[in-house]
C-alpha cells in the first residue's frame, strides 16, 4: 500500500481528468498517472468478459517507420514476417537483440508497403525509437517518435462492435481480427483496429489527444464500463498475453517465453536468428508455462520456484483469475520440468506451495 | 470517505480492535479494504495462537496485491472467522461486520489504549492519502 516516491512529476495521459471525473483511483505506472480501477477489478473484469469495457491506454507508444526500406528495416529488427502483412493488417511481433533477447514486443501496422505504424509498450516507447533509429542509419528511411500525437482507448468485450459502431463512418463489421481501418470517430480522424489485450472481441482506437475525452465519455454514457489497470492485467494473464517487464525482458527470448509462434525463420536473416534457431533445435534452456495452484495462495511476479533448497526458475504473473476463480500465474521452468501436468514448488514469502503446469490460454472466449 | 467507528482503536498497519472488556475483534479498516480493492484470500492464525502486538497473525490477498495483517496488541487468538474461506468479499463489504478477521483475548487491557483512537487514525489517513 505504500506510495512509491518519485522525483519526477507524473506523466499524464489526454485522458486523466475524465478518468478522475469517473471515480478512477489513479497510481503511479511506470511513470504515468493511470487508474489502476473504477468500480472494482472484478467488476471491470467480468464487464469486459460479458459486456463491454473501455480503458485508457494513451501511455501506450506509437512509432511511425516510413520510407522505400521500411519493410527491410522491420524485416531485420524482428521476428515475424512483414512481408506477410497487406495494407491494413497488423501483426504481433518481437523487436529483438542480437541475443535474441527482447528490446520490446510489439504491434506493427501497415498503412502501405513504405508506411507502418508501430506500437510499442509506455516504459519502451524511447528505448524503442532509439533502437529504430540506430538500425535504421545509412537505411532510406525515416523513423518517427509520434506518441504524443495519440491517445489510445481500448474498446473491449463482446458487444464492442455494436456500441462502438454509431459512433464511427468506419464499418466496423468489415473489420477482420488484427486489421485495421482508417476513418472518423465522432468525427475525428482514427485508426480503427480489431485488436486487444484481453482475450476478447474488441477494438482499439488511436487518436488525437485532444479528441480523445469526448470518445471517452460518450462511450461511457452509453453504458460502456471504465477500466482500469487491474482488470487489464486479470484480463490479459487469462488469456496468456506477455507483459513486457514481468513475463518477458532482454534477458528472455521468444522461444523461452513461448511465442514460437511470432518467430519465422523462412523470411531470411534478422537479429537474433542464430540464437533462435539453435533453441528451436536444441531446446531452450527454460521456458515460459501456464500453472494453476494446487495449494492455496496466490504466486506472484518475483516468486522462486525451487527444488528442495535450490531455485530452478520464477514466476513471472501470478493472480486470481476472476474468471475461473483460481489462482492462476506464468512461471519459467527447467525445460524438462516444463511439461503439462507436472508439479512444482513455489515460495509464496518463504512458505512452500504446490502448482501445477496448465495447458494455456488459461481462458478462451467462444468464437 | 472512509468510514471509522468511534468505539475501536486502531493501529498504524490498518487493523482495528472493537474491545469488550479482555476479549476483542480484529479486522482491517474500511481504509484499508479500498486500499486493498477485491479481496479474494485471507490467511488467518489458528485458534490459540499466542501473538505478541506487532506479530504477523496472517496475510490478506486481493486481486492487485497482497498485505501482511498484524496483531494490533498481545492477545490468544479464541476464534476466526470461517466464513472468510468462502466468502472472502465480506472483507470488502462488511469489514467491521461479517468481515472481521479473529476474535482474541487480551493479556493486558490497557494495550489498547496505546493504539489511535478512531480522529487520530483519521487524521493519520488523511496524511498517507496525501489529501
């Protein structure tokens, strides 16, 4: 419960003063002042499972990579396939280290073959740009910081569609899954995207900031539930989404943290291929695993995994799942201790306590 | 704002004590439960745990976080509340109601005395708060 001082003043989104009007209880988030809840976590949670929620994520990074080598800039920085993408598609990615370690992960956009649009995690955004950039020298292409040009509201849950949908020219409807549409929402210029970060059906929205409240606040008064940072965490851990800092860092990989999935090694060379395909050959030495407890208690992020008196790994997210409710958590384990089904000990402050290893998402909406 | 009975004392660490004669109630304040937010495991002592003030008795688990619960003074836990195990909300609803934690009996009553009366805890909120 202690406030965590800081010597700099907080950074705060186009969005603080309706978040404050609407009751939300603001921390301090990596330097941004963001509603951490309104109503209550589980409230925001189960709104967003059956209804429909909306957060404020304007802290959220956007990075514009334009020019004739855009593409080769991105196909060499990361790890999916850019050249996958048509317009109007966007895909999840990491931006990787020689190591093969993470500089971030990552949402990139394309508007067309020579203009992406990026977004990146708050904490990031500078350490991001400056890795664009430095990759990018002697490269015809122009790199852009443009995050204070957006502000970011995530429209999530089920009947997002249908209360999003009079607010916007866009058609909504003709929006697939990870695409995206440029068009007028209440009549501001946005980017329109069916993207998100709790598992369910929903969309995100980027516009100006000063465009952003009035958004906010309609969706609001037409009964959409304000959400804040917790329910956004319950929601995303459920639905096994990595969050930068926790679950994943410099020091992991894509193959450790179980993301094969972004990793395509058929689109030539990028940073950290070598890395990555000796671990896909070999078998990384830990890997990133979905586990429930047995015992009771809730493991958290920094909780050692042990193994009699020696630690053979750590959790990384850890929180009762207000849709399951159980205590859920993602933990790296020995490769051979990494299986569905086995069990392990974790220390929750110093007492032992028994999880086992899940097959994940822990939660997956019905199509 | 937080609500705050007259008739307890209160300690630094957010429980209260509701005293009647050498036997008490424990629980966290309404302060601390908001604080807290959704609360969804509470860990409590046994029945006749000898605690000393400034033990930790247990530890309280909400979605966002977890928090030590420590003994408010020196007391042998009589009671906890099992309805807690399945219905770990009442924390949040009811905290000097249904959501209180362990009853006690007190080795020396006037210990409490030493511990905040119901305006001092408030004014010791309003400055944690920063309001």
């Amino acid at each position: 419960m202690a406030d965590t001082p800081s010597n700099h003043p907080l950074k705060k989104t186009p969005l603080n003063a309706v978040g404050r009007e609407l009751g939300g209880k603001m921390v301090d988030f990596g330097g941004w002042e963001l509603p951490v809840q309104y109503s209550g976590i589980l409230d925001e949670h189960e709104a967003v499972r059956t209804r429909v929620g909306v957060f404020d994520v304007s802290h959220m990074g956007e990075v514009t990579v334009r020019g004739r080598q855009a593409s080769e800039l991105l196909q060499k920085t990361t790890c999916n396939d850019v050249s996958k993408l048509d317009n109007g598609k966007a895909h999840y990615t990491g931006l990787l280290y020689p190591t093969a370690g993470f500089v971030d992960d990552i949402l990139i956009y394309r508007k067309s073959t020579d203009d992406y649009f990026i977004v990146v995690n708050a904490s990031n955004t500078d350490k991001d740009y400056e890795w664009f950039a430095d990759c990018a020298k002697g490269m015809d292409v122009e790199v852009r910081n443009v995050s204070p040009d957006y502000a970011q509201l995530a429209v999530q849950g089920p009947e997002a569609q249908k209360v999003l949908q009079p607010m916007t020219e866009v058609d909504l409807g003709a929006i697939k899954y990870y695409r995206f549409s440029q068009g007028r929402v209440l009549g501001a210029p946005a980017i329109v995207s069916r993207t998100g970060y709790t598992g369910e059906d929903g969309f995100e929205v980027y516009l100006s900031p000063e465009h952003a409240p009035q958004l906010m606040r309609k969706l609001v008064e037409s009964g959409v539930k304000p959400c804040g940072l917790g329910a956004r965490d319950t929601l995303r851990l459920e639905a096994k989404m990595a969050l930068y800092g926790n679950d994943i860092d410099d020091s992991t990989t894509p193959i450790e943290a179980d993301l094969a999935w972004i990793v395509k090694f058929d689109k030539g060379d990028f940073m950290g291929r070598d890395v990555l395909e000796r671990e896909k050959s070999e078998g990384p030495r830990r890997k990133l695993v979905g586990f429930e407890m047995i015992d009771r208690g809730i493991a958290r992020h920094g909780y050692p995994v042990v193994d009699g008196s020696k630690e053979i790994g750590g959790v990384t997210s850890g929180t009762h799942s207000p849709t399951l409710k159980k205590s859920i958590g993602l933990a790296y384990l020995p490769l051979d201790k990494s299986a569905q089904g086995s069990e392990f000990t974790v220390l929750i402050r110093g007492k032992e306590a028994r999880a086992r290893v899940v097959p994940t998402p822990f939660y997956k909406r019905a199509k | 704002m937080a609500n705050i009975p007259e008739d307890n004392r209160y300690a630094k660490s957010h429980e209260y004590i509701h005293v009647e004669g050498d036997m008490a109630t424990i629980g966290i304040t309404d302060y601390a439960q908001k604080e807290l937010g959704d609360v969804v495991f509470v860990e409590l002592p046994q029945v006749g745990a000898q605690l000393d003030a400034g033990d930790e008795l247990g530890s309280i688990e909400s979605v966002k976080a977890v928090s030590e619960l420590f003994a408010p003074v020196t007391c042998e836990v009589v009671e906890v509340n099992e309805s807690l195990v399945d219905k770990p909300e009442l924390v949040n609803t009811d905290p000097y109601g249904d959501g209180w934690m362990i009853k006690v009996k007190i080795s020396n009553v006037e210990e409490p005395d030493d511990l905040m009366s119901a305006e001092e805890y408030e004014e010791y909120v309003e400055k944690e708060s920063g309001k």
